[in-house]
C-alpha cells in the first residue's frame, strides 16, 4: 500500500471551518489531511515541515521564513481569491507554485458590492438608527438619496467580479464606467459599458466606485489622499477588494470634509479593525470580510482547493497559477 501524502489546512484561531471534512473527502486516498489552527506563522507546528501540499485561509500569513520550512511542498493553494498573504516571489524561488480558486464567489461578492452601494445611495441605515433612536423624518436623508439612473458607477479592476459588479449595476439604471489597464481592448463594447485609459478619468467622473482590483505593490494604498481630491464631492466608495487599497486615514480625512458622503467597506487594511474612529464613523457601512460567503461558494471554495491540490498530486498539472513569473 503506497503512502499517503499530507495535505496541511491552515486557518486561523478565529477559523473558518471548524473541521476538514470537505477537504478529506475529495482527497480520499490520495492525501492524509491536516488541520492546523494558529494565529502567527510562528505558531505552526512540526508536522508544518512535512507537508507535500498546503491550502491555506486568508488570515494566516506565510512568510520566506515560513515557507522556508517546508520541505517537500511544492504547491500551496490559497483557499479563495487574493493570495496577497502569502510571500509569492520566495515560493517561486523555492519552487513552490502559488495558486488560487478563482471561480467561487462571483456572484456573492458582485451581489455585495451592489448591497454596500445601494444602502448608502438610499440612506438606509441612518433610517434605521435613527427610528430606533425615535426619530420619524426622512428629511434627515436629504443629502444623502440618490435616483440611481444615470449616476456613474466607476469600477476599479474588470475582473470575474467587476464585470459580475458592471452588469448589476448596469441594470439598475447606472452608467457604467470602468479603468483596468491590463485588460483587452473589445470588452467594453461586448457589455455595453464605458472604458476609461486613466485612474484620475474614472475619479473625477463617478458617483460610486467600486474596488475590484486584487492587493499587490502596484494597488497598495492607490487611493489615498490625492486620489480622493480627484473624485466628485459627495462619492461613495464600496471596497469589497482588498483592505490594503485604500488608504484609510486618508478615508476618514475625506469622510470629514463631505469629499466622501459615505463608503461601504467589507475589507479593512487590518481586520479585525484596530480603529476604533474608523469603526463609529456612521457614514461608513462595514461588513465583517462576509462578501464572499454563501453556503453553496464556501463549499465550492473549499473542494475546489482541494481539487487543485489533488491534481497537483496525481499529475502534476498546476492550474490557477498566481507565481508564474517566479517560479523554479
């Protein structure tokens, strides 16, 4: 009987999933797998060290340290999107590939955004605090409520999601413009939306924008304060991305002003939130990382990264590489 490899899963003390079942079963026979909960890299145990393959939840973070320390592996799987918590450039140079689950979620995230965006144009959890607190007067919302036809709902990176994000709010009546520098001319004209070919173009022109763009060195803090000074006065922001692309002192400073009549935030630079100023600002409608979540995508998610893992393991075909370009 020839042995099994071992599968680690790394989630956090706060976990995801409280078992592996879901993993076990579509790796049956292949792989003996392992759940490893910790709050730092540093607390990863021994048996990290003789992992074959490693899927691994967004909170944990693997460093060149880490990684440094595994032996055999040669694929870790990122058990969802953004894979901005692992140190892709020394996998590749170790020899590990990278890789993501790309489609789960589209639907839940894109449906989120929306959510996020439609909630603030429509002042709808003023409303309610403030009928809680007693108070009968839609007058409050004045400033705020918007007739979402013809406002410009920019999107900020025109992936699976954003182009999921630019066809929902293409329906409720929004102009639709997008800025994505590396993507294709032609698919504009295929779903009747509009492109612009600067950052600062889609700022100062819309209503709404919406981050769909993953979390890299190039999208760090890309809007800060001088992208805010950019934008309309009285915008929404919706991030439902990756928190480490905005700026979010310069957030709070253009929430201050009235630059930013509100933002609907499902991602934070560090989450849980350390900022307790951030988290009482009424303009802005937080959500705990949950876009991505619906019980269908969160066991999509999970046996898709183990799919992955298993055809990495019996044929050593790799799919949904994100290191390619670092990769030995």
């Amino acid at each position: 009987m020839s042995t099994l490899f071992k599968v680690g899963v790394l989630d956090s003390v706060n976990s995801n999933a409280a078992e592996v079942k879901v993993e076990a079963q579509v790796l049956d026979g292949v792989a003996e797998v392992i759940r490893m909960e910790v709050a730092h890299e540093s607390e990863l145990p021994a048996a990290f060290d003789e992992l074959d393959a490693v899927i691994i939840w967004h909170q944990v973070k693997l460093s060149r340290a880490a990684l440094g320390r595994l032996k055999k592996c040669r694929i870790i799987v990122r058990n969802g999107v953004g894979f901005d918590n692992v140190d892709i450039q020394a996998a590749g140079e170790m020899g590990i590939a990278v890789c993501n689950v790309t489609d789960y979620g589209t639907e839940e995230v894109a449906d989120h955004a929306i959510a996020l965006a439609l909630a603030q144009l429509r002042n709808l959890f003023p409303y309610v605090k403030q009928i809680r607190d007693g108070v009968w007067d839609w007058k409050s919302g004045e400033q705020t409520l918007r007739r979402f036809r013809k406002q410009v709902f920019g999107i900020i990176g025109l992936g699976r999601i954003g182009t999921a994000a630019a066809l929902r709010a293409k329906a409720f009546g929004f102009k639709v413009l997008f800025y994505d520098p590396y993507l294709s001319m032609g698919v504009e004209k295929a779903l009747g939306i509009e492109r612009v070919e600067t950052l600062p173009e889609l700022l100062s022109q819309a209503d709404v924008i919406s981050l769909h763009c993953p979390l890299n060195q190039e999208t760090r803090g890309m809007i800060g304060a001088e992208q805010f000074a950019q934008m309309k006065p009285g915008v929404f922001i919706v991030n439902t991305a990756r928190g480490g692309t905005i700026d979010q002192t310069a957030l709070k400073d253009a929430v201050k002003s009235g630059k930013v009549a509100g933002a609907g935030l499902d991602v934070l630079a560090t989450e849980p939130p350390q900022d307790p100023e951030l988290v009482g600002m009424e303009q802005i409608l937080l959500t705990p990382h949950a876009a991505f979540y619906s019980k269908e995508a969160f066991h999509d998610c999970r046996s898709t990264a183990a799919v992955l893992v298993k055809k990495f393991l019996e044929t050593g075909k790799i799919l949904n590489l994100v290191n390619g370009e670092y990769l030995k």
